[in-house]
C-alpha cells in the first residue's frame, strides 16, 4: 500500500489551518486532525466549534474524533494519531481514550494560552497526567505537546479581547 507519512510538523501544521478556517467560520482557532498510522493520511479533522453549535462538548479533538467514526462507522480509532494545537483537556482525552487513540500531539501548552480558555479549576490534564489516566489496562496512552508550539500559541493571542468585544 502506497503510504505517505508525514512529519509531526506537517501533520500540526494541518491543524494549523484547520483552526485558523474554524476561525473563520467563528469558532476559536483551535483544531485537530487523525491520522492514519497504516497510510499516513488524514482520515478526518475538526475544529473548536462551540461558539458555532453552542455545544460545550464540540471541542476541536471531539469534533474531530466524531468526524472520523461516523465517516469510517466504527467507534475504535486504534489505528490512528490524533494532533491538536492546544493541549488537550481531561474531557477530549478521555474521548481519545474511548475511541482506542493511543498517541495523541499538541501543540501549545495550557501555559502558552490566555488563561480563560483553561478556565476549569483542578484536574486538567497534562502529558503526566495522561499517562497516569490509563483508562485502558491495555494501552497506555501516549502523550506528547510542544509540536510548532509558538505558532500554535499564535493562533490564540488576543483571545480574551475576543471573547470580551462578543
Ligand atoms: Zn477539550
């Protein structure tokens, strides 16, 4: 099978453009993309859509991950890589972690945004974090963030200036 893998770089900067076109469409410049670990292909994307939908579930990973299984019907993504451009909250982990996802990307860190879009108090979740959520006994999920984090940071400046002008 002709197979075309990517840099993690490419793959983020994919997601890049996914979040600057959900910004466009008024979400929050935020996306996501799964990637086929078989072909190296982009199987689906998604953006932070919630602005849109006023669905405070339908977060970039989640519409991404919901993108994927209802175009492939099958809620068991272990094939595949998921890379976002914001770290990834405890609610879109732990949908990475039900659709079988083993290996998730981001790229900025909570630390890099304005603080409002981490507004949740507690237990959010973090690469060591992740790996000690271990939801599946049998595959720990692996996460990694930094990828293009400068650019991916980028995409969110002025986003309380944003929020507050709506
Ligand atoms: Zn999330």
């Amino acid at each position: 099978m002709y197979t075309k893998i990517m840099t993690h770089e490419a793959y983020m900067q994919a997601a890049i453009e996914v979040a600057k076109q959900t910004r466009t469409q008024g979400g929050t410049a935020i996306g996501a993309v799964l990637v086929s670990n078989k072909t190296g292909e982009i199987i689906a994307s998604g953006g932070s859509s919630v602005g849109i939908t006023h669905d405070p579930t339908s977060h970039a990973e989640v519409t991404c991950i919901r993108n994927a299984s209802r175009m492939l019907s099958t809620d068991n993504l272990c094939d595949c890589t998921i890379y976002s451009t914001l770290e990834p909250c405890m609610m879109c982990l732990s949908a990475a972690t039900w659709a079988r996802i083993p290996k998730v990307y981001f790229g900025a860190y909570r630390k890099d945004v304005d603080a409002s879009l981490f507004d949740i108090k507690g237990f959010v979740s973090d690469e060591r974090q992740a790996t000690r959520m271990n939801l599946r006994e049998d595959a720990q999920m692996q996460v990694h963030g930094g990828i293009l984090e400068a650019e991916c940071a980028q995409l969110l400046q002025g986003y309380h200036d944003h929020i507050e002008a709506a």
